[in-house]
C-alpha cells in the first residue's frame, strides 16, 4: 500500500463508513466530484484549509486502485 493510500480511512463512524480523508469528514468521494466539476487542488485547499495536497493526491490513488481491484469497466452510453 503506497504511502497516499494511508491517509485514506474507513471508519463506521465517520462518513457513515465511507473512505474519508484521515478520519476527517471529508468522503472521498466528494472531493473527486468536486475534481470533475472543474475545481483545482488548489481551489479545494483554499476551500478547505485542513486538507493538504497530498490528501487529494491520496484520493486519486485511491480512484486508481480501486478500478484496478474491480477490474470492471464503466459502460459508457
């Protein structure tokens, strides 16, 4: 496991579970979502100043990892 990926966790209690950022309250998810509407790393670490760059990195890595294990594809229309 790369160390990004440590900053990454899965705790029931926060984020009803969902990967979050170093037991913050930041969901992965969200901030990849943010990413695709066009926001910069350093728009997101202006917005939110607890979060360092390597936080977002981690959620790309994260992403990446996580289509490798599926080994699915998305179907696209």
């Amino acid at each position: 496991m790369s160390d990004l990926l440590s900053r990454i966790t899965i705790d029931p209690d926060i984020c009803h579970g969902k990967p979050a950022i170093r037991h913050l309250r930041y969901p992965v998810e969200s901030m990849l979502e943010y990413l695709v509407a066009g926001d910069t790393f350093e728009d997101l670490l202006v917005e939110f100043p607890d979060l360092e760059r390597d936080d977002l990195r981690a959620c790309l890595e994260f992403a990446a990892q996580s289509l490798r294990l599926k080994g699915g594809h998305l179907a696209l229309k």
